[in-house]
DNA sequence: CCCGTAAGTTAGTCATGGCTAACTTATGAT
DNA sequence: ATCATAAGTTAGCCATGACTAACTTACGGG
C-alpha cells in the first residue's frame, strides 16, 4: 500500500493558490510573487507566507527570490480545481441557464465546496462537456489536460476567416459585450482590416462589421 | 435609507452556529451552550468564544449561564441558511439523480458557498419544491417557515393509517434502511401493533408487514 | 563594475475559530 | 440550607491566512 499518500483536504484560499501558480507557469512560465498576490487579490507578503506552506507541503518547489514552481501532486490538485471550476460553469450555463458572464464567480466559491461525486454527476448531466462556456478545455477526471494551439486574434492575417474558440473570463463586463457583438466560441469571424500600432480590428461576424480594440482582440482565441 | 444595515457576509461556521441554534430553539426551546457542541462537533468552549461574538454582531441574545436566543437578524440569517440546504438536497435528488442518504453532507458545503441566485434558480428548475428530499418544509425567499403540526409515528395508537411526512436525515444508514423498508415521504403505513416499554411497533407499508425499533420510529413524523 | 529600482522576504500584528485545563455558577437531592 | 455535579465560562494556547513596515536580493542600465 506504499505511495499512496492520501491528500489532506486543501483548503479553498490553498487550491486558489495553486491555481493561479498553474495558470501563471501555463501562459507565462514562472509564477513570481507579485504576479501571484496580483491575481490573486492579496499583498506580496502574503504570498511568501503561502509559498513556504504549500512548499512544506511539498506541493510547489521554491528557490528564495527566485519563482515557484508546481510539483506533480501541486499541478494535479491545480487540475482537479480547474476541472471543477470548468465543469461548473459549463453545467450552470447549460442546466441552469445562467448567462456566461455569471458564471465565474459563482464556480469561484463552489469549486471548493463540491465533491467529486458531485461534479461527476454534473458532467454526465449535460454530456461531459469538454468545454467551458468560455471555451477553455476541462481537465480530465485523472488530471489530464487537453490544450489545443491557439493564436490571438490580434495576430490573424488580414482577410482570413478563422473560428473563435476561445474568450477571456475574467471580466463579466468584457463577456457581456462580447456576446453583444456575437464573439462566442464557435462563431467564425472574418478579419477585414488592422490598424497598426495596437489599432483597432475589424470584423465580418455573420453579416454585421464590427471593430474591436488590440486589447480586446488579445483575449480572443481562434483556431491557428 | 436608515433602518436597511447590510448584512456583512457570514462565514461558514457562523452560519452553522446560527442553524443548529435555530433547530435546537424549534425542538427544545433552548438551546444550551452543551447542546450546541454536541451538535457541531466541538468543544463547549468553542462554543461559548463564537457565542460572544454571535452576540456582539446581534445575531443572538445571551444571558450568562442561561440559553441563547435568536434574535430576528439571527432567525432570518438561521432560515436563510437552512432554506439554502433544503433547496440543494431537493435540487440534487430530483435533477441530479443523487441517492437521499448522500444529499445532507453536500449540502451541509454547499450551502455556504451558493448565491441567492443559484438557490433561486435550482428550486425554479425543480418547480420550486416544498419540502426537501426527508419532508422538511423549504423556508421561502423572505423567510416564512411553514412547519406542519405533525407527530411522531411511536405515537401513533394502534390501528390507525397514517402518511409519512418526514423522516430523520442525520444519519445516512438509517436514511438507507428507511428507503429498503419503503418507508419515504408520501408512503401510507398502518400501524399494526405496538409493544410497551418502547418496545417493537408493527407496522405494514404496501402490503409487506415490518417490525421497527421506537427509537426509530420517533424519527419518523406523520400527519397529527 | 556598481548601483538604483523592482521583486521578494522577514518581522510583527490581527481576526477567526478551534483546542485543553481550570475555574465559576446553577440546580436538584438530601 | 448546603453541597455535589453538571453546565457554562475564562484563560491561554495553536494554525490559518490576511495585513503593514522594514529589510534584502537580483538585475539591468550607465
């Protein structure tokens, strides 16, 4: 019965925390502390203090003034929260007809209070989405991660019609404009011009033109 | 605007509190600095430091070595919290197929970290319920608790046919051999025979004849 | 190469919500 | 009326996870 180590319930300010290191180390490949504290809405000291528990913990590795890293149980706890989080916005949306721009909040609290059970049920319930409404991939139930290539489209060529398949969704503000303008996964949107300097883009989404800002069309993820 | 003082978010365990002060109230008419503990698990010291501070915020009244007593914030804080509970564990026998011996513990976590939206949501995709999966009644959205004057079935005399209102949902086994006897919400029993000293009642549910111990049966509650 | 600045850490504090051990109060039996 | 006992409280401790203020380290520009 060796290397088994049974997980001692993470509390949810911990699965936070590994959370964000996640994402961090995915989009820009470190996790320094202030970039964490940013994320997460707390001071850098903070963090510090975290870091060395989640470290004793043995569930990041941490050289002093340098960044942070996950370890294999750190990055499959990190993975089993996203798969709640996922699971949960996408059953909310489906099931419960909440608009996507609510969803994320919500998740953000029941992510640390349901049970595996319980986010299974919800996945089998609306067909084991792969999927969130925002359309980032869900973790499998063992911790596997399914993360296709993607560009931004702020880098599409001029003229191309490509798919969107994935949006920003931290702010609701931000959704609640995009589904506005009919920018949802799945959507195929056609660039028409790009200004230079970080100019406006414009768009050909279904028969209607629109034009949107770079920073906008950073947090807009097509097919490559 | 005087008079509206915004709630400041209670936590977890202060919702708890309030919960169980508020059944303790219901069923003993105090509730009692040991009787609190036991029912949470925890010291009595424990108790008598959150008492304090339950007090300080006005959520109870409190006279030394006496009872506590909810005060209308704190009733209102206790209903909202139970109504949270009873619309989850409806919500997840009847939409997400969960086995009524395994709705209480989710709940018990769920009920702290859901909005008063999901609530909403969830009783109107389940057409807004009355009662949870044990037959307690679901407090509405402002707070009206509308208790059935109900008794117990070890109560019941000897040959009468009575329906089963409500059943026991602590403990989960017992939650399971309620439900292999048939003996649910809704189901008509006849009692048959009843031993004294708190002995045996004979009971016959459908048309299968079953012996069950008092101490369950004042568990089980059916109309007076 | 050095040095200023940004990033990171430490020290010390606080609130919450637990605990044990020791004390006080209330109450009922004699 | 008193006194043992159960119920309740206080004191003092701990872990978690936040904070500010002050310090240290790393690093890029000159």
């Amino acid at each position: 019965m060796k290397g088994f180590k049974i997980q001692p319930e993470l509390s949810g300010p911990v699965e936070d925390y590994l959370k964000v290191i996640f994402e961090l180390e995915t989009s820009a490949g470190v996790a320094g502390t202030n970039e964490i504290a940013g994320a997460l809405g707390v001071a850098p000291a903070s963090v510090s203090g975290m870091v060395r528990r989640l470290a004793d913990q043995g569930l990041i590795s941490h050289e002093r003034y340098r960044g942070v890293q996950l370890t294999k149980a750190g990055r499959l706890a990190a993975l089993r929260t996203i798969r709640r989080h996922r699971v949960i916005e996408a059953y909310l949306t489906t099931a419960l007809g909440y608009p996507w721009d609510r969803v994320h909040d919500e998740a953000e609290r029941l992510e640390h209070a349901a049970s595996d059970e319980l986010i299974d049920r919800m996945a089998a319930a609306i067909g084991e989405p792969t999927t969130d409404p925002h359309g980032a991939p869900i973790p499998s139930r063992d911790g596997t991660l399914n993360e296709p290539a993607l560009q931004s489209l702020a880098t599409v060529p001029v003229g191309a019609r490509v798919c969107i398949q994935r949006v920003g969704d931290r702010d609701a503000e931000q959704l609640r404009y995009l589904a506005e303008l009919g920018i949802t996964p799945g959507r195929l949107v056609e660039v028409l011009a790009r200004e230079p300097f970080d100019g406006p883009i414009s768009l050909r989404v279904g028969r209607i033109t629109r034009s949107i800002g770079a920073g906008l069309a950073k947090q807009i993820l097509v097919d490559a």
